[in-house]
C-alpha cells in the first residue's frame, strides 16, 4: 500500500498560509481518503479563511463514505470553529444522511458563526416535508446579532420560500420590537429577495414607528 506524503500533512500544518494553501489544493486534486482525518482535523484550527474554504473543497472530493461521518462527529466539538465548519462542509456536499445531525442545539448554539453556519446547512440538507419546522425553529433566532447575523437567518428563511410566511408573520406581535423589525424586514425580503436587507429593516422599522396598522 502507498503512503501518505508525510510532506503533504507537514505542509498541511506549515507556518507560512500560502504553504498552507497549496497543501489543501493538492490534497484536493489527488483525493486520497487516507487523508480525510487530517484536514477535517485540520478544519477544527486552521486559521486563515481561504485556507479553511480550500479544505472545505478537498473534503467535498473525498469519498462521501470517508469524509461525512467525521465531519458528524465534529459537530459534536467543543470547538466553535470545529463545528461551524463541519457544518459548511457538509452543506457543500449535501449529503441528507448529515441532515439529523443539525440539530436545534446548533441552530440556536450561542456562538454566531456556528449558527450561521447551521442555518445554512439546515437548508441544503432539510428533507421534503420538514421545512415548515425548521421555520419555525429559524424564526425563533429572529432579533439575535448584528446586521451579518440577521442577514444570514433572513437569506436562509427566504430560502426556504413561502412556507416560512406564517411563522414569519407570528412575529409581528412578539413583545422585543428587534425581533419584530428583523421579522418584518424578513418578510419584505420574502416579497422581493432582490431588495436590500438594510432597505428591508429600515422601511420595517418606520412601519412599526408609525403604528400597527403599517406593518400589514
């Protein structure tokens, strides 16, 4: 059997990010699934996002078998950036086997990024017939954030199209008036996805200062 270039995996973990960099494309070109431990370990510290994003796509030309249950696993990781990129990843393969591990724990996980990333994963991965639940877990992180957050959960419910409305809508009477303004701006956008997000929450937050009938 042929081994794995001990060189490749010390490159993998180099100082320099271009070294960095090369190593991941190579490992990407010449998938060997020998390999696949490496770079999801590797997903879990890598510092540099372009790096990060050239593993995510070595790992999308690993063998499905080898790579997705590891990447499970890390979902698992005390790590935020462990679990915010095993997510991604397995949005880009697509593979549904993934879909009961995203879980309502990493659609609400108090860090950002590993939410972001669970709600773009939710989804790719969500079967047919369980989009109006995961709304409705969606719409319950309405209000969370900064702007990059709030756009984040909006792009992921518009995808997820109409049959988000109602949960959507049930947000107009919550009692915190960011969740009602991000719900609002949610709506707009799902009325036309190409609007502008900072548009969406500026008009939702004059129709609320304006009263409850300019909401509707």
């Amino acid at each position: 059997m042929v081994e794995m270039d001990p060189r490749l995996i010390e490159a993998l973990a180099a100082r320099d990010s271009s070294t960095r960099l090369r190593a991941a494309l190579a490992a990407g070109t010449r998938p060997d699934p020998r390999l696949v431990g490496v770079l999801v370990e590797r997903c879990a510290i890598e510092p540099d996002f372009f790096v990060r994003d050239m593993l995510t796509w070595a790992l999308t030309r690993a063998p499905g078998e080898h790579a997705v249950p590891l990447l499970r696993a890390e979902l698992r990781s005390d790590r935020p950036q462990a679990r915010s990129q095993a997510l991604h990843t397995l949005s880009k393969i697509g593979d549904t086997t993934a879909w009961p591990f995203v879980t309502r724990g990493l659609l609400s996980d108090p860090d950002h990024e590993v939410a972001r990333a669970a709600w773009r994963a939710a989804v790719v991965l969500v079967p047919a017939g369980q989009e109006e639940a995961l709304a409705a877990d969606l719409v319950a992180q309405l209000g969370r954030g900064d702007r990059e957050v709030q756009l984040s959960l909006s792009r992921a419910l518009v995808a997820l199209g109409d049959v988000t409305r109602p949960a959507v809508e049930a947000a107009r009477t919550h009692a915190d008036p960011r969740v009602r303004a991000h719900g609002r701006a949610t709506e707009l956008l799902l009325d036309d996805p190409d609007a502008g997000f900072d548009l969406a929450v500026n008009e939702a937050n004059r129709a609320y200062a304006l009263g409850p009938d300019r909401t509707r």
